[in-house]
C-alpha cells in the first residue's frame, strides 16, 4: 500500500513540475444544421472533432474519441536544471511554456562521448 501511494505522489508531482493534465467528462455535441450530422467537443464555442487538438492560451485541448477532453498546459514549477519565465501565448503548446533548461553535467556528457571515441 505504501509503494501504491508513493508512486501516486511521485506522478502527481512530476505532472505539477512539469505540466499538468486535466480531463473532462464526455460531452458530445451535434450540429445537423448543414444536413449532414457532425459530432464535435465544444470549447468556448470552438468544435473540435474526436481525434483533434486546438492550443488556446498556451493549452492543449484535445477531442477524444468518446468525446471527452484532455486539457494540458505547462507546469507550475521549475527543475532544478530549468527556469520557467512567461508564457509566449504567440507559440504553440508546449514551446510557448517558455522554460529555458540546461542539460545537467554537460562537461560529463561530453567526455564520456570523447572517452567512446576510438
């Protein structure tokens, strides 16, 4: 039971570090209006087909098959190796989280690289 919960807390904070996901219930809606009916995801009076995605604000919603909606943004936090500034609504999801990252021990990676060089 411990390692159950352990493992639900290390998920929920990787997913706050690092962006969030949220889901809706389904909700399908219809528009017969042309002749032909469509089913669709309404957001903010915006249809998405199952199996699309809009970036609205630096979200991505995204139309399941059943209907319902996946809602994912950029986390709260920052790594320890990233630094979150604002949001750049101009860019698509995920580039518009603006984080900027540095690789960590990057003289380590290069001289294992240079170390494998024969």
């Amino acid at each position: 039971m411990k390692l159950i919960i352990f493992i639900f807390v290390l998920v929920s904070v990787y997913n706050v570090v690092n962006g969030g996901v949220a889901h809706s219930l389904p909700d399908k809606q219809t528009d017969c209006s042309s002749g032909t009916c469509v089913d669709y995801c309404d957001h903010n009076g915006q249809r998405i087909l199952a199996g699309e995605e809009i970036t609205e604000m630096c979200t991505l919603v995204r139309c399941n098959e059943d209907y319902s909606k996946d809602y994912r943004s950029c986390g709260v936090g920052a790594t320890e190796s990233c630094k979150k500034l604002s949001p750049d609504f101009s860019l698509p999801y995920p580039d518009c989280c603006n984080r900027v990252c540095k690789p960590k021990n990057v003289i380590k990676i290069i001289r294992d690289q240079d170390s494998n060089i024969v």
